[in-house]
C-alpha cells in the first residue's frame, strides 16, 4: 500500500495564504501620457506595489494627443477600459459635470487636501469637490541659452517682448552647426500646437469669442499673431517645425539644437538635471513673452489623476492616485530621482522645502507663473470663457483640434495665414450655431 504523503501544516497554511493573497489582488489600467514626470511615475510601481501588495498596476502610456482620443471615447461611452485617467483641467469639470468621474470628496486626513494650490485644486473641482488630483502642475515661460546669449552681447530682458525675441533669434538663427533660432509647438492639437497659439493670440489682444460667443479667428488680432508665428518659425526654426509638440522641442533644446524655446514650466527639471540634458550648465528663463498686452501671456494646466465612474475597482484606484499624489510621492521622487525630478506646481509644501528649492534654482520662478496665471481673466477685451489656453466648453476640443490643423498648414505653407484663418473661422462658426450658442 502506498501512503500518501502530506505537507507539513506550516507549508499547507502558507500556501493557503499565497494564494488566497493572488485571488485577493485587484489590477488596475492606469492611462497616462509619455511626459517624463509620468515615465518616473510609471518606474516607481514596484515601489506602490510593495506597499500596496493587494494591487497591481497595468500601463497604457500614449502620446499625448492619441491618450486624449482613446480616454474620450472610453469614457464617452461608458467602455471601462481604464481605472485611472491622465487628464487635464479642461476635461475634468466638463466630465465631471456629466457624472463621467467620481468626486473625491473624503480623501485621507493624511493626504492634506489643503496642502495643494489654490488656483490648481480649483480648476480640478467642480462646485467645491475634487474629481482629480494634481500629479503635476504648469504654466509657461521661456526657455534660453545663456551663453549664445552672452557670447553674443545680448542681455535678456526682465519682460521680454515678441518683437524682442524676434531679433534674437535672428541673430542666433544657425550661429552653431544645427543652431534654431527659436523652437516653439507647431504638431497640430488643442493641447499642442493651440496651447501655446492662444497665449500668443492672447498677447496680441485676441479671443477665441467675443461676449455673445461669436468666433474671432479671423480678426485683425489672430492674423497679426499667426503671421508672426509662421514667419518665425519659417526664418528661424528648426526643420520640420509642424511636427514639433512638447517632447520634440524638449528633445530639440535640452540636445542644445535651440536657442530659445516657449513651453511648459514642468520642462526646467530635466533641463536642469546634468544627466538629461545638455545645456544645464547655461540654463537661462524668463517670463513668456508679450505683445500687446501681458494678459493670458502664460497659461495654467494640470495633468492630474481621475477616477472614471465606469471603472468598476474604485478602491484600489483611490488608492493609487492618492499615493501618486502625495507629499510622500514627491519626496519618494525627490530621494530617488533626485529633487529636480520631483513632480512640480501642485503643492505648497515642495515649495517650502529646502531640499528642493536648493536644488532647483527656478522653483519660485515657476510657482510665481502658475500663481499669476488667471483663467477668468485671460483676454485683454471681455470673453465669456474660463480658461487661458484653452476654451472650457465642450465643443473645444474638437474646434481646437481643427483650428490647430488648419493653422499647421499654414506653417507649412499648404495654404496662407488668411485663407486658414477664414476657413477656421466658418468651420467654428458652424460648430457653435450646432451647438446652439449662436442663433
């Protein structure tokens, strides 16, 4: 007879334990865009993990504009492919409004709400309650090479104009083998090429709509301010300028191929981190660039972390973004990455450390520009949005995208400053009249 053999019951219980622990774990699809904070995101989930071992993290990551198509029509439909969403302040009030998010009200006392800033935890609530949580905060500002710019004799002003910068990159324009004068977003997208156009427009006195949301794009105003955009990127950009967005210019200038360069403040880590970037030992920045008037010169974005209210691991997820989130987080970045790295502009108490502002001489600069940026006053002659570089209704997203197009091809030279404007113009006219804000 043979006998059967048994395990000892230490073993039994412990395989017990594995695997009701395997059965236990939820994962979650989390849907980010390809920025580099969210790549340290991403490279920190064994850290989450380890703390969180009922929880495993699945990625989507995408660029930027494919992320924003693929997170509209899941969450549009009610598709549950993803647990948490990277949107933007545009997005959440809007889905928020719709029931497509779930608020976040009741978060931990350990998690600080408070702690946040200001401007940033407003423009992420929707009448009073959170329905996302900042992962990184930005304004705009510029970007230069100091020593082009000493070498040359030229001295950067305290508020640079456009007529300014023109000259400059004029004079700097292919100085060193590979040298642009200037880089700035020419891939077209409401998020990409449009985020900076409209601080652009905004500083030559334009609007998207007048106070009885007529469009104006083909004003006076937008043509003065796309005319000179084209041109300066025709004279002095760098090749291939329209199919240049975030990630490409940060590529271009931290490489030393730009001698200026108008984007997001979330770039001056990398820019400033000797490993990643070139030119980090002549790093100069100053304020966005004005023409007509200072307003709406810079704009205000959050990238921020979101429940969709289809997603059927709610837990788990609130998990998630409140780690992702959190002071804990940034200091986990901060000793890891080192403190350039941390995700920047979502609260005040990265600010108030000492390790970080030592570390990155820009902090105060940054923190001034998402603080004086306003989006419920961003035009120099009244407009009935809220928003700097962007529109907050729901119709923008597709009249962005478009208008971007059309603007692109001007950049091109597939068809002129004027006739884009126009055909821009009638398309968002059609839009709106629709859309029922026009009779």
């Amino acid at each position: 007879m043979r006998l059967a053999r048994h395990l000892p019951v230490s073993a039994l219980a412990a395989a017990i334990a594995l695997s009701s622990q395997a059965q236990a774990q939820t994962e979650i699809t989390v849907a980010t865009v390809n920025n580099n904070d969210m790549v340290i995101m991403q490279s920190l989930t064994e850290a989450f993990e380890e703390a969180h071992p009922d929880i495993t993290l699945d990625w989507v990551v995408l660029e930027e504009n494919v992320l924003r198509q693929r997170m509209t029509t899941d969450i549009a439909t009610g598709g549950g492919q993803f647990d948490v969403m990277t949107i933007g302040t545009y997005e959440v009030p809007i889905w928020a409004e719709r029931g497509w998010l779930s608020p976040l009200d009741n978060l931990p006392d350990d998690y600080n709400e408070d702690d946040l800033l200001a401007s940033v935890r407003d423009g992420l609530s929707l009448d009073g309650t959170l329905h996302a949580l900042p992962f990184y905060a930005e304004s705009s500002m510029m970007y230069y090479r100091q020593d082009l710019f000493d070498k040359a004799g030229i001295e950067m002003s305290d508020q640079p104009t456009w007529e300014e910068v023109r000259e400059w990159a004029g004079e700097l324009h292919g100085s060193e083998e590979g040298l642009a004068g200037i880089c700035l977003r020419g891939k077209p997208g409401w998020g990409e090429n449009m985020a900076f156009v409209s601080t652009l427009v905004n500083t030559y006195g334009g609007r998207w709509f007048d106070e009885e949301w007529n469009p104006e794009l083909n004003s006076e105003e937008w043509m003065n301010a796309i005319q000179f955009y084209v041109d300066l990127l025709n004279d002095y950009g760098p090749p291939g300028a329209s199919s240049n967005g975030f990630n490409e210019n940060l590529a271009l200038f931290s490489r030393g191929n730009c001698a200026m360069w108008v984007d997001a403040t979330s770039a001056a880590g990398k820019l400033y981190d000797a490993n990643e970037s070139d030119v980090a030992d002549s790093l100069g920045f100053a304020p966005a660039p004005v023409a007509e008037t200072p307003k709406g010169s810079h704009w205000l974005w959050s990238w921020a972390l979101a429940i969709p209210a289809s997603s059927e691991n709610q837990e788990a997820a609130r998990e998630f973004i409140t780690w992702a989130t959190s002071q804990e987080y940034i200091e986990l970045v901060g000793e890891t990455e080192g403190w350039t790295s941390v995700p920047p502009g979502t609260r005040e108490s990265t600010y108030a450390n000492e390790q970080y502002t030592e570390a990155a001489p820009f902090a105060d600069f940054v923190l001034k520009a998402i603080q004086d940026a306003d989006p419920t006053d961003s035009t120099l002659e009244p407009n009935p949005y809220v928003g700097v570089q962007f529109v907050g209704i729901p119709e923008f997203q597709s009249i962005g995208t478009q208008v971007g197009q059309t603007i692109a091809a001007a950049l091109t030279g597939d068809t002129t400053v004027e006739q884009a404007l126009e055909s821009a113009q009638r398309a968002t006219e059609r839009t709106m009249q629709r859309a029922g804000y026009l009779d």
